[in-house]
C-alpha cells in the first residue's frame, strides 16, 4: 500500500529535521542553507520552505526536537519517584555522555549561542530548563524535604552545566568520584566524617 500524502509529507519534515541537526553538528549553526539540507535530506530544495518558514526556523525546531528527547528522559526519571541513588546516577551519567565528540553536546552549544539571537530559542530553551527545575525541586523537596530545595535544584543544574563544560576541557576529571560530594550538596547526606587516626570515623556531636 503506497504511504499517504500525510505519511510522505511527515517523513519528508523528519528527513529535514535530521539533516538540520548533523549539518548543525558538522559545521556549525550558521552555515547551513536551504540547498545543504535538501541535499543532505535528498529532497528538492522548494520542499524545506514548504515545511518550515525559514532555514532558521528548520535549525530551531531540530535543536529543540533533541533537546526535547533528554529533557523528557530527565523528568520521567524526576517524575517517576527515583530513589535519590538513582537520580543521583542519571544526573552523572549525563556528565559523562555529554562527551566532546558527542554530537548532543555540539548541537546544544550551537543552540545555547544562537538563543542569545532568537528570542523564541531562547524562550523554549528556558521553557524547557524551567521544566526540569521545577521536577527537580519536587524531588528534592520530597526526598529531603528542605524548604531550599528550589535553590538547591537551580545549583544542581548550572553544576551539571559547569560539570559539563569541564569534562570538555579535561577528560581526566571523569577519574574523579563525585557522587558522595552531589549527594551532600543536595542535603541528602550529612558532612563527611573525618578520621580520628586509628582509622575509625570521627563522631560529630
């Protein structure tokens, strides 16, 4: 049975969608035109206008789409009612995907810059962001109960940023354990106990 109008047209716009978005990766945002996508998509060139308005408007709704996919794994996860290990190791997990040859990470640094320039990325990147701290400050709150937990969840988040881009600069920091550390800046743990010299923990009291 041959696809419908519908069906042809839908594949066509996620066609363009992922040309957009590996051309973004490969090149960088503000090289890619209306015949490097068609070409890249196999399709006639008339056919990205007819499905999006503007070769900007084709960047912004690939950008968004990936963004859209990790933002949904995040708060499903958020959502879902996790143990505070587990979202603990999703949040790491995320430091450690996000590589410098990861294709997710070039997309959205190309992202982050072009929304100092288009005001509706910038609108649905923070859309998105304030999504996640919302989740996040549901499960802080419910696994701790601290009255902060909105402040805690806005540090957790620019942290795994900054986490991020370090990661970038220096792999060797993936050496580094860091789960106790996250677990005490979220105020689930208590501080760490030091060692009274006979190799047992000191008592805080």
């Amino acid at each position: 049975m041959a696809p419908t109008s519908q069906e042809t047209g839908r594949e066509t716009r996620a066609r363009l969608l992922q040309a957009a978005a590996e051309l973004i990766v490969e090149d960088g945002w503000g090289t890619v035109s209306t015949r490097r996508v068609a070409d890249r998509a196999g399709v006639r060139p008339g056919l990205v206008h007819y499905h999006f308005r503007s070769v900007d408007n084709l960047l912004v709704e690939a950008a968004l789409q990936t963004m859209r996919q990790e933002v949904d794994g995040l708060l499903s996860m958020l959502r879902g009612g996790a143990d505070t290990g587990t979202g603990l190791e999703f949040f790491l997990d995320l430091v450690a995907r996000y590589a410098a040859d990861s294709e997710t990470t070039a997309l959205f640094s190309e992202a982050l810059l072009a929304a100092t320039r288009n005001e509706r990325l910038r609108e649905e990147l923070a859309g998105a962001l304030g999504e996640c701290r919302s989740a996040l400050t549901d499960w802080l709150a419910a696994q701790t109960g601290d009255p902060e937990a909105e402040a805690v969840s806005v540090l957790l988040l620019a942290l795994l940023d900054g986490l991020v881009l370090h990661h970038l600069i220096d792999p060797r920091l993936r050496r580094v354990p860091l789960e106790a550390a996250l677990r005490r800046l979220a105020g689930l743990d208590g501080p760490p106990q030091a060692d009274d010299g006979d190799g047992s923990p000191r008592r805080h009291t």
